[in-house]
C-alpha cells in the first residue's frame, strides 16, 4: 500500500431517540412570547417596562441553554417565530428532532452543520437524513455521554416521539495523510508499520491519529509515498516476532 493524502469521513454511531420533549416545546414558546414583548416595549416610554421585558427574554433563553440548545439553535428560533411543533405534536412536521447520546470525547468533532443518517427497528429499510443542529454543552450526569440535536426529514410523517433507532454522524476530517489499517502493527506499547525500500523491509514506528473508512491519519513516523506492507501473511508472522521480542 501507499501511504498518501485521502479525504477521510469519520462515522460516529450513536444510540439515538425520536424527541418528544413537551417542556423545550413549552420553554420554546415562552421565549417566543418574552420576544414579542420585548420587542413590543421597545417603543414604551416606561424604561422600567423595557429592563422587566428584557430581564423576561434573558432569563427565556437561558432556560433554552439549560436544556441544551445553541446560540445559533436560539436565534433560528427567534426567527422562525414559533415553537417547534415536532417536540410536542410528533407526526404533524415534515421533519423531526433526533436526539442521539456521544460520548465526551467524541464531542470536539460534532458540529453543527454534519450530515446524519437515523435508522430505526420501527420502520426498517428506511433511512432518515439529516443534520446536527446542536451539541448540548453539559455532560449528561446519568449516561455520562453528551446529548446532540439532530433534524430530519420526515416527509411521510412517519416518526413518533421517543422511537429508539440508530444516528450515524458523519465528520468530515479533511484531506490527512494516511496509512491503511491492515498495515499497522500495535503491540500495546508502539505501533509499527513495515516499509519498503528496493525490497528491504525497514521497521518503522509510527504515530497515528482517528481512525477512519480503513485507514489511519499518520501524525508522525512515516512521508507521502512511502510504501507500506500490507500482505495478512507476512503481518501475522511478524506479529508473532514482535510480540516475541516484547516478552
């Protein structure tokens, strides 16, 4: 094998659920109403009404952040003008919320914006689209995973609050250099690769990072070009040499 630049999409699964969520449905509507009011008393003469009006919007969207959504979630909100309807009326939207649990150390890499497949037992064969519209910022103490919004379409109006299924996220890496998986040797300690050079084989250490559709991205040990072994033959055997020379 090569060892060179590739575009790399890192799938994430997630266990995930169909929202039904009548108390965001319920803060969702409240901040509407504190929205209009303030916007209303803008043009009041009272400044006490104005600072009680603004005062009611702040504290409305900090309960929206204590229940997880974004700025951006907010303001989309703010502009849609009403609450959304799938949280509370599961079946009456074209698209629902998904609400898929990761873990804390997948959360730097889920960002708004990723595509998002949902498949669900309740209706197989069919996969829902999607997009993350947000990453809660607090860990959920119970599950001790990190809860993400997703919205799909739903154009049959088939999906019913809290049907359980399966999110994959998908995080595009970028174009990283990288080596195939079936090339890299792990003793628990280092991780080798063997490459070659006018048909010698040189043992070489290697640093990797996220691994992704079959291969690594290479953070160290190894250049553009290089050509690595990736025979499961002659792995095995020299698996069995450095596990050998480990004890």
């Amino acid at each position: 094998g090569i060892v060179q630049k590739r575009d790399l999409i890192l799938e994430i699964r997630a266990s995930g659920r169909v929202a039904f969520d009548p108390d965001l449905y319920v803060a969702q509507t409240g901040f509407i109403e504190a929205l209009k009011s303030s916007t209303a008393s803008e043009d009041s003469s009272e400044s006490s009404l104005k600072e009680q009006s603004k005062s009611f919007l702040e504290a409305s969207r900090r309960k929206l952040y204590l229940q997880g959504m974004t700025d951006a979630e907010v303001d989309e909100l703010g502009k849609a003008g009403k609450a959304d309807d799938s949280l509370y009326y599961p079946g009456k939207s074209s698209t629902a919320w998904i609400y898929a649990a990761i873990f804390a150390d997948e959360a730097s890499k889920v960002s708004p914006g990723q595509k998002v497949s949902f498949e669900t037992p309740s209706f197989p064969g069919n996969v829902f689209q999607g997009v993350v519209s947000g990453v809660a910022p607090v860990l959920d103490s119970q599950s001790r995973t990190i809860r993400v919004r997703v919205k799909v379409d739903d154009k049959e109006k088939i999906l019913r609050g809290e049907i359980f299924g399966a999110a994959t996220i998908e995080v595009d890496l970028g174009k990283k250099l990288a080596v195939d998986q079936d090339a890299v040797l792990d003793s628990g300690t280092r991780q080798i690769v063997h490459v070659v050079h006018d048909d010698i084989f040189e043992v070489k250490e290697v640093t990797l990072g996220t691994k992704a559709q079959g291969y690594y991205e290479v953070l160290g040990g190894l250049q553009e070009g290089d050509k690595v072994v990736v025979s499961g033959n002659f792995l095995i055997d020299a698996e069995s040499r450095l596990e050998g020379a480990g004890q």
